[in-house]
C-alpha cells in the first residue's frame, strides 16, 4: 500500500476541517509544513484553524509563511486583511511603517519587528505603505525594493553595503529610487554608500532593547580580552590572525565565548585561551566585568551585542573595521600594539560609554516627520 502523498494528506485535512474535526486537521498540516515548508496552501490552513481558537498573533504568523511562499496568494491576503481589523490596537506597530527583513538576517529582522511593535511588510497588501527595508543582500530584496511604491527607508547592515558597489544592477535599482532614506551601522558603511553618490545617516543598533548599563570597576589586576567567536564561518572570522596575536601576547589572557570546537583553543601556545562557549546572560554579564576590553577579528562591520555592551561598559575594544569609538586594527602587530597599550589603561572609556548611550538603537527615522537634511553635521562622527 502506497503512502498518500501530500496532497492527498492536505485535501484530507481539509475535509476533516470542514466536519469540525480541527485537531486532526491540524495534525494533518502541521505534518505537511515538518516535512514541506513550501505548501502555502498548508500554512494558510494552519492560520485558519488558529483564528478559530482566537489565537490571533499565531494566525498571523501562519497567513505571513504562506505570503512569503506566494505573496499574491489570494486566500492568505483575504485572511490575513480580515484577520488586521480584529488585532487589538495595542498590538499594532507605533508607527506606520512596515518592515521587511532579508532572509539573510531573518532572525534578527523578526527580534527587530518583535521588539518595534512593527507590521511585516506584505506586498499584496502594502504595495504603497511607508515601508523599512532592513538589510538587503538577496536578488529578492531588491526586486521587492523595485515594485515597492510607497515611502522607503534602507537600512545597510553590514556587508550589503560592501557588496551593493561590486553590483552594477543593483546600484541602478538603488541609485533610481526617489526619496529613499538611507539609514547604515557605521561611518564604513556611510562612506561607502558615498561613493555611489548615496547620502545616509548613521544609526547603530541591536536587535533588543538596552537600558541604561551601569558603569562597573574597571579591573585593575590583569589584562583579560573578550572575544565573540562564531563557529563555521572564518571568511568572516580571520581566526590564523587571532590566534598569532594571542600567541604573541602571553601575559594577556583571552576569554572566548560562542560556538566552537573547545579543542581548536586548546594545545601548545594557546595556554592563555580559556574557551566558555556560550554563557548565561548573567555569567556573560558577570565576565564583560572582568575584562579590559574587546576584540573581533571579523571582516564584516555589522554591530555585535557583546562589542556593543562592553562599550556602553565603559571598556575597549579593537576592529577590522572603521567603527565609532573602536580601535582600527588591520594586522596582527596593530591588534598587538593595541593590546600593549590596554595593559597600561586604568580608567574606563567614559568618551565610547557617552557616544553609544547617545546614539544606540535611536530609531528617529521612523518617525513620519523625520528630516534627514536637519541631521547636520552630527552624522559626520
């Protein structure tokens, strides 16, 4: 006896929908989805069965997977429409932009749209709305810049900009919009977008809401550097770099935290590497306090949580990137230079702490009456 496929299981779904049955029908398209994230016929059902049991932010969710499959699929845009009038006004955006998120930076995106109160960006529906694209490093990003006809603002994450110059299609997309805001993480970015006659504004930001970070004592007995590692990607991480600094800096002791295989720190040489992998926020929190400063040998200049956090601490830190109030390290020997000097450093960095209190997470431009001409001279740095 042959399995039914899954179209035989959707249409069964459907008919035990239509007796009543929605436990099993749900069954049945949850099923499907496991097995086939591409059935928006699925998903859309999933969304139906949530708005009967009043579960109205999961509908949501199930009509939008459906419209990122098919954004012109009829029966998700006429649920999803009706579903918007019974939100409750409080769960609605504050402001009235949409947003749309690369698939690239998904998870961010959604922590961003969470965190803002913001409405997805739904092109069937908000073809004309104001809309924030928030990064933009896929062909589709930017054909949905290119049929979006409302009020449009670009915000450059990080290696977008730096591929957006080597990409002559897509700087005619860019370079044709009328109107657009150009929103970016750091002055690297700004001066890139520059040089393709794009003026923007400089606006960091992390993906969660940062109260006010207490300034901490400044540890005094010995130089300890935080370091973000990320597993599987050293295009992005110069690892060879990290560890011939490290190797060259043995009174200094190096504290890594993220993904990786502890024993690619362990071994001859690499006796001032201490590996945690990933940390509670309270543990993490408690070592940052511990540590003079920060480093990342990174070639993108996106804005990491951990740098980000140390500096709004007070403490240090070191790049390969042109970034506010962080040590431009290009080489080992700049990265060692760098870390010769923080041995000697006894007081925090009141001047960095100031700048990303003052500039983290503004999100000003979302406001309808944002005038980026009146930015001035402060979006120089």
């Amino acid at each position: 006896m042959t399995c039914p496929t899954a179209q035989e299981r959707l249409e069964e779904g459907e008919r035990l929908f239509l007796l009543g049955n929605l436990a099993n029908a749900q069954e049945i398209f949850e099923s499907i989805v496991n097995e086939d994230e591409s059935s928006k016929e699925a998903y859309n059902n999933l969304g139906v069965i949530a708005y009967r049991h009043r579960e109205l932010e999961k509908a949501f969710r199930y009509f939008i997977k459906a419209l990122r499959i098919d954004p012109r699929y009829e029966d998700a845009v006429e649920n999803l429409c009706r579903l918007k009038g019974e939100i409750k006004e409080d769960q609605r955006t504050a402001t009235p932009f949409k947003l749309h998120y690369s698939p690239g930076i998904a998870h961010h995106g959604e922590k961003m749209r969470k965190m803002l109160k913001l409405d997805h960006y739904v092109p069937a529906i908000h073809i004309n709305d104001p809309v924030w694209f928030f990064g933009l490093y896929f062909d589709q990003d930017y054909l949905q810049l290119l049929a979006h006809g409302g009020k449009k603002i670009l915000n450059w994450r990080g290696s977008d900009a730096l591929r957006l110059k080597s990409n002559s299609w897509r700087v005619q997309i860019v370079k044709n919009l009328q109107g657009a805001l150009h929103v970016c993480q750091s002055h690297r970015q700004q001066e890139v977008l520059a040089g393709l006659g794009l003026s923007s504004i400089v606006r960091p930001m992390i993906n969660e809401t940062i109260s006010d970070i207490s300034l901490t004592p400044f540890p005094g007995d010995r130089t300890r550097i935080l370091v973000f590692w990320k597993r599987g990607i050293d295009d992005f991480i110069r690892a060879d770099l990290f560890f011939e600094v490290a190797l060259r800096s043995p009174g200094v002791e190096f504290h890594i935290v993220g993904d990786e295989y502890p024993l690619r720190f362990a071994g001859a040489g690499k006796e001032n590497l201490i590996y945690h992998g990933f940390l509670s926020e309270k543990d993490l929190d408690r070592l940052m306090d511990q540590c003079k400063g920060t480093l990342r040998p990174w070639i993108s200049d996106g804005t990491p949580n951990i740098q980000t956090k140390m500096l709004l601490k007070g403490r240090y830190a070191a790049h390969g990137c042109r970034f506010e109030k962080v040590a431009l390290c290009s080489n080992a020997d700049e990265y060692v230079a760098w870390i010769e000097w923080l041995k000697g450093v006894e007081v925090p960095n009141l001047e960095a702490r100031e700048w990303w209190m003052n500039h983290l997470n503004n999100f000003d431009f979302l406001d309808p009456g944002f005038d980026a001409a009146k930015q001035g001279e402060g979006e120089k740095g």
